[in-house]
C-alpha cells in the first residue's frame, strides 16, 4: 500500500495535492515500489534553508530535499521537502509555470528517494530524462 502525506506550510503558491500524489505514485509504481510512506513539506525559502543547514550543513536556501528512511526491496519510507518560494521564483528562468516548477522538485526528490542519483553526468542525464518524462505523464493526465 502506498501512503502519502502532504503538507503545504507556505502561501507562495496554491498546490494541486492531487496532481503532487500523481506524480509521486507514477514513479513509486514504475519502480516497482509497492509499499510506501512518503511525507511530502511544501515550505517557504526560510524553513527549506534551515533544514538546508541542520541536515546538509549548508547556509542557503535550495529547491528540494529528500530524505530516505528505509529503503528495501519493494518498500520505500521517506520524505520530500520543496520550496515553494523558489519554484515561483526559478519558474520563468527555466520556462516553467510556477506549478509546473514546484512538481518538477516533486518528481527530483522523489527519484532520489527512489535510489537515482545526479552526481555524476550520465547519472544526472538519466535523471533529467525520467524528470522530464513524468512531467509530460502528469500534465498530459490533467488534460484528460
């Protein structure tokens, strides 16, 4: 059984819960996870920079972070935290709806969650192509 927990502490940015479950039950089925508890944090800049600096040691705000709990064979815990703020204020930059941008951080953390990497150049190749390919599954089923 899968079960996702959302909690939206920031006001930057309406968020669609629905669309946000879509994305991360895509890619917990396609790999094959089956049992799952994942928290997902919508947060403001202030709050993803402190969490950015107490667990990573870094003094700056970012776009996601992630967190794996337990990770097993078919069963995944773990928790997915993005920044709202950033997503409204990267969106253009990248072409993006603001939306759009903040389940791209979606669709990234929980990838990392479910063991992809972007450490390395073909590692991060392959990320971006999974990213790009939920994206499309998860605006496409909002068009239906």
């Amino acid at each position: 059984m899968i079960h996702i927990a959302i909690a939206n502490r920031q006001r930057a940015l309406p968020v669609d819960r629905r669309r946000l479950r879509r994305a991360l039950c895509a890619i917990l089925k396609d790999e094959g996870i089956a049992d799952a508890e994942i928290s997902l944090a919508i947060v403001d800049d202030r709050t993803i920079r402190q969490l950015h600096r107490r667990y990573l040691g870094q003094d700056e705000a970012t776009d996601v972070l992630s967190f794996v709990l337990e990770r097993s064979e078919g069963r995944l815990e773990g928790e997915v935290i993005v920044s709202a703020d950033t997503a409204r204020r990267e969106a253009a930059r990248y072409g993006n709806s603001p939306a759009d941008e903040l389940l791209l951080y979606v669709i990234h953390g929980t990838l990392h969650l479910a063991g992809y990497r972007d450490d390395t150049r073909r590692a991060r190749a392959a990320m971006r192509a999974k990213e790009r390919l939920y994206l499309v599954h998860v605006r496409q089923h909002n068009m239906q």
